[in-house]
C-alpha cells in the first residue's frame, strides 16, 4: 500500500480513526460513516467524533486500504463541489461499497460550475452503489466525457448498483452512465450490473471517437452489462448524427435487461430507445414504449435501432405511440443482424410509416407474436425471414402489413387480419416483389386494396400481390378480401409463379378474378383448392398466362385462355362450364354442396363439404393430408377438405350433413 500517503494523512487521524484504517489496510473491512454533506476531503478520519468524516474523505481513506470496505451515507444531500487537489470527480480505484439510507433520501449531487462526473472507477475499482441517487451532474461536456457515473475502460474497472438513482446528468455520451471501452487487459466478468434503479433525465450531447451511438442515459461501449428491474426514461441523446435516447451499446461483448421498462427517451436520428452496434443484446419481460425521434426524414428505429450482431428478444412489448421516424418506427435492423424475437407483442400506431424494416440482414426469427397497429407491420429487404405463430392485425395506410423485396421468407401458422381498413394500393397483407417465398398454413382475411390516380398496378391483390417472385402456400384460407380491380385474394404479375394447395379462397371481391387473377407470363399451379362465392361471381381469371388446376372445387364463373395462354385442369368440380377446360373428366354441377366458411380444424376456416356434396370421393392422387392436416383417403374429396366419415357412425343415413 502507499505508506507515503498513510504517513500524510495521520495526521488528521484520531487513534480510533487509524486504527480503522490500519485495520483496513491489513485486508480486514472497514465502514466509514460519513457524517458531514460537504465536500471536505481533509475529513478522512472518520470516527466517532463528529464532522470528521466527508464522503470524499472516507473514499480516499478506502482507495489506499486493501480488501473491500464501505462506505454509509445517512439520508441527506451531499454536494461535490469543484476541488483541483481531488480531480474533482469521486475516483475509485478499490473494492467499495457506497451505501445510502434509500434511493429517494440520499443524494449526491453538485454545486454550480462542478466540472465532472459523480464517480469515476479506475484501474482496479470495484464499486457497489446501493440505495442512493446521483442527481445534477452536468459539466461542460469539453471536459467530462460521461455525466453522473463513468466506469472507465481502464483494467478491471466495473460497477454494480442497486436501488439507485442516475438523474438529470449530462455528459458527451452515457449522460447518465458511461462504460469506457476497454484498454485491454483482462475483462471482468461484467463492466457493469444494474438492479431496481432508475436512470431518468439524463443527456448525451456529443460523441466521442470511434463510437457510432451516443446513449442519453447509459452507454455501454465494451463488456458485458445486466439491467434488471430497471426503468430508463425521459433521456435524450441530442447529437443530430447519433442515436439511443435511453441507451446506447457499441461493439459490447455483451447487454442483457430483464423485467425492465426503456420508456419516453428521445434520440434525434436513431434509436429512440436503444441504439445497438455490433453487439450482443438479449432483451427478456421487458417494455420499450412512446419512445420517440421527433422529426419524420431519415429517422430509424423509434424503439429499436439494430446493427449487425446478434439479437434476442423474448416475452416483451415493442410499442410506438409518438415516434415518427421514417424508416422502422419500433424496429430498424440492417447489416448482418441476426435477431430473434419470440412471445412479444409489437405495437405501431403511426399511420404512414413502417413498424418494422430489415434490410441486409443475416436472419431474422420472429415466432408467437402479435403485431398490431397502424402501417405496414414488416418491410423486409435483401432480409431471409422466418416466421412462426405470428398474429397481425393492422390497420392499412397506403402500405401492404408485410413487404417482402429480394428476400426469402418462410411462414408457418401465419394470420394477417386487414379488419376492413382501406387504403392500401396491392397486397394489403402480403407483398412480394423479386422474392421466394413459402408459407405452410395461414389466414389472411378482410383486406382492402383500392385504386391510386398514377399508380401503376394499384387496386390488385387484396390479401397478395406477386411480382417476379416465386409463391410456394399451403393450408391456407384467403377470404373476406377485396381488391377494386383484379385478385381478390391473389394477383401474380410479372413472370410470377405460384403453387397453391389444400387452401380456401371464399368470399372475395374484384371486377376480375375474386379468388385469383394471373397475368402477364405469370403462371399458377393449383391443387385441392376451394374457389367459394355464393354469389357466382367470376372466381379465377388467366390472361397472357398459363394455370394447371387439379382436384379443385370453383364455385362460380372463370375467364381463362386470355392473349395465348395456356391452362390444364384435372379431376376438378366447378358450377360453371367456363371453369372447365381441356378434360373431360372435370365435373359440371349446380351446387357444390358446401357447408358455410367455419372453423373446421388446422386453424383457418374451411367450407366442410356436405355429406351429399358432389366434391367427395371425385379426385385421385391427392396430397396425403388436407388443408386441416386430416389424412386424405383415396379416390379424395376434391377441394380444400377430406370430408372424414368415422366408421363408428352405424346411423348416418340421407338426413345427415
């Protein structure tokens, strides 16, 4: 130890206090009761005398002794006030524990022109703050890089809080909390851990070298960090160039927050809530909500900004209620990101922009998730996507739910509900332009595309508009859906192909094509698919395109063989001799006997064919299982559905449905 500065401070040292402080530096723990609020650093006898004892006194005392002392703060105000012979700033640079009487009766705080941060933990620091605040920390940002707590990026440095406060500081970044990155050496296991506090009104007005974010309350630029129980609020990162109103991590090896509220920050271009580069961030029971970046051009990521690294987000809620950014006004993740989110519900009320946008991304997961709200709920560009159980349900404004340009996406279990809202100019669920994209099982229901004066292909594909793109869908149930010119349902343009099978398309609307439409060297091949319209109306239109139709059921008229197209059909039932083309073993009936659209089993609705219906036992070499996942028999029921007769059934006679 400094046997140098011992002899130099013994002298205001009673035989008590030496004691204490020998006992100390001999590797026992020793607690220094502060008993005074003023910023004295010559009262660093600390014993029982009164006022012998400052909070910058018993900390010199701790930073020269060995092993971990502490340090006890009654309730009460302590003001730094600007000292050159101390650097001013609290310095750490041993194992201590600072302890207040609660997190809203102790304060450290600073007097006016005080140039520094609160604390800052050096080589060899270990500090534990518990149940205290520091509040009013704001000095020129010239000459302090963080604002109430800097854990610097010197050797071993880290910190641990709980039930504490981090307030109304302001700092070049991390207003609130700043974590250096690192110098080298070995890391602690984490820079830093933060347990039921609050870090609230704090600002990042610059940037430093080298750093992408700028972190109105924390910035975490190296290590690992863990936020439990914490709320982030009402902090600004002000820098035009910058973002993470509420935090900013840049190249950290690691940030996880659980149970934890991120609400009401600010960032002017990027990250309302947080800005993520190049990190690994796991996010668990946790609200990001109304967190906002003010102007409408060029903002990205009202909630979330994400670049590159890797992502996890489970059993949360992502919500924008005031953000106006332009691109992903909760969610932007570009470059390399890899993001899974799971058991969340995403929320956007801002009517023009999208909730969520990916470009460039390695992968992104998304399973068991609501997304509701205004806008288009997912823009995916050059972004491989899988999604799993996913719930839409948005309220459309000029912009299809979910976008998908030179990507491939795979889709399970996937419902898309337009709740008959307007606006939209094509596939107001799903849009697919220079894409591949598979989905196995979905609904999409009660969606509307109308026509835009100067909008070329507007007012086509009310669930799904293809263009250039390969559309691979089973166990699909289309209904409900309305487009003010072709497609009801389903519009392929521009040398598109689609694959449908075991799927329902009932109850849809156009001038051309309710159930289908397929144009311009598009083709679509269709298996087992339920065409339903009580009104007859014209269900399936080929023009300039080619079609092979097979073990289908169409209920209502067809426009087909269009500017030299082509069309095949096989093993088909259909209520109008137009829809039956260049076979003679397709069935021509009045009624195809259809039960009304209802929840039959496999999760969409279905029309279950009557026992009498003209659909079963027609069709051969079927697909094994129905759109319901039933095991197909063979001959098959044509359409979308086996009708099942249980051999159980000793008194079915010409009565039952």
């Amino acid at each position: 130890m400094d046997w140098g500065r011992l002899h130099m401070l013994k002298h205001t040292l009673s035989a008590a206090g030496l004691a204490t402080l020998l006992s100390a530096a001999s590797g026992d723990a020793a607690v220094f009761s502060v008993d005074r609020t003023d910023d004295f650093a010559g009262a660093s006898a600390c014993t029982s005398a009164p006022l012998d004892c400052s909070l910058r006194g018993a900390l010199q005392a701790v930073n020269i002794s060995v092993g971990a002392d502490e340090i006890v703060l009654p309730a009460g105000t302590f003001t730094l006030s600007q000292n050159t012979a101390s650097a001013d700033a609290l310095a750490v640079g041993s194992e201590v524990t600072i302890r207040g009487s609660a997190i809203d009766q102790t304060f450290i705080t600073a007097d006016a022109g005080f140039p520094a941060s609160a604390i800052v933990v050096n080589a060899g620091g270990a500090l534990t703050l518990e149940d205290l605040t520091l509040i009013g920390f704001q000095p020129d940002p010239a000459e302090s890089r963080a604002g109430a707590l800097h854990i610097t990026g010197a050797f071993g440095a880290s910190a641990v809080l709980r039930r504490v406060g981090i307030e109304n500081s302001r700092g070049q970044a991390g207003g609130g909390i700043l974590v250096s990155r690192s110098e080298g050496g070995a890391e602690p296991e984490f820079r830093l851990r933060v347990f039921d506090s609050i870090i609230s009104g704090n600002q990042a007005v610059g940037n430093l070298a080298d750093q992408a974010c700028a972190g109105g309350g924390v910035a975490l630029l190296s290590g690992r960090a863990s936020f439990q129980n914490v709320t982030i609020t009402e902090n600004r990162a002000e820098l035009f160039a910058l973002g993470g109103g509420g935090v900013c991590i840049d190249r950290a090896e690691q940030f996880t927050l659980d149970s934890s509220a991120i609400s009401n920050n600010l960032a002017q271009f990027s990250g309302g809530g947080i800005h993520s580069e190049q990190s690994v961030l796991q996010i668990n029971g946790t609200t990001i909500d109304a967190n906002e970046i003010p102007g409408t051009q060029l903002g990205q990521g009202g909630a979330l900004f994400l670049r590159g690294g890797n992502v996890v987000i489970n059993d949360s809620e992502l919500r924008n209620t005031v953000n106006q950014a332009d691109l992903g006004t909760v969610i932007y993740g570009l470059d390399f990101l890899a993001l899974q989110l799971s058991r969340s519900i995403v929320l956007d009320t801002n009517p023009l922009n999208n909730g969520t946008y990916f470009e460039a991304t390695d992968l992104i997961e998304i399973s068991d998730t609501t997304f509701t709200g205004s806008g288009s709920v997912i823009f995916a560009r050059n972004a491989p996507m899988t999604l799993t159980r996913v719930a839409m349900s948005p309220f459309l404004s000029q912009s299809s739910a979910l976008l998908v340009f030179d990507s491939t996406l795979f889709a399970t279990d996937l419902v898309i509900d337009g709740v008959g809202t307007s606006g939209a100019l094509r596939g107001a669920a799903l849009q697919v332009d220079g894409s591949a994209v598979t989905v196995r099982g979905c609904e999409f229901r009660r969606h509307v595309v109308e026509v835009l004066s100067g909008s070329p292909e507007s007012g086509v594909g009310g669930a799904v508009y293809a263009s250039d793109s390969t559309l691979d869908m089973s166990d699909c149930s289309l209904h409900g859906n309305s487009a003010e010119v072709s497609g009801g349902a389903i519009a392929l343009r521009d040398e598109s192909n689609l694959t449908l099978s075991n799927s329902t398309l009932s109850n849809n609307f156009a001038n051309g094509g309710e159930g289908l439409s397929v144009i311009g060297n598009s083709q679509a091949t269709l298996q087992n698919v339920t065409f339903a319209d009580p009104n007859g109306a014209n269900q399936l239109e080929v023009f300039g395109a080619s079609s092979t139709i097979g073990n289908s059921a169409i209920e209502g008229t067809c426009s087909l063989f269009s500017s030299g197209g082509d069309t095949d059909s096989l093993g088909n039932v259909v209520t109008d001799s137009s829809c039956r083309v260049q076979n003679a073993g397709d069935l021509v009936v009045p009624d195809l006997q259809l039960h009304p659209l209802a929840d039959n089993g496999g999760g969409s609705p279905s029309h279950l064919p009557r026992l009498n219906s003209p659909l079963r036992d027609f069709a051969m070499n079927c697909p094994d299982e129905d759109q319901r996942g039933e095991l197909r028999g063979e001959p098959c029921d044509a359409g979308a559905i086996e009708r099942v007769i249980a051999d159980t059934n000793l008194f079915m006679d010409s009565f039952e449905e």
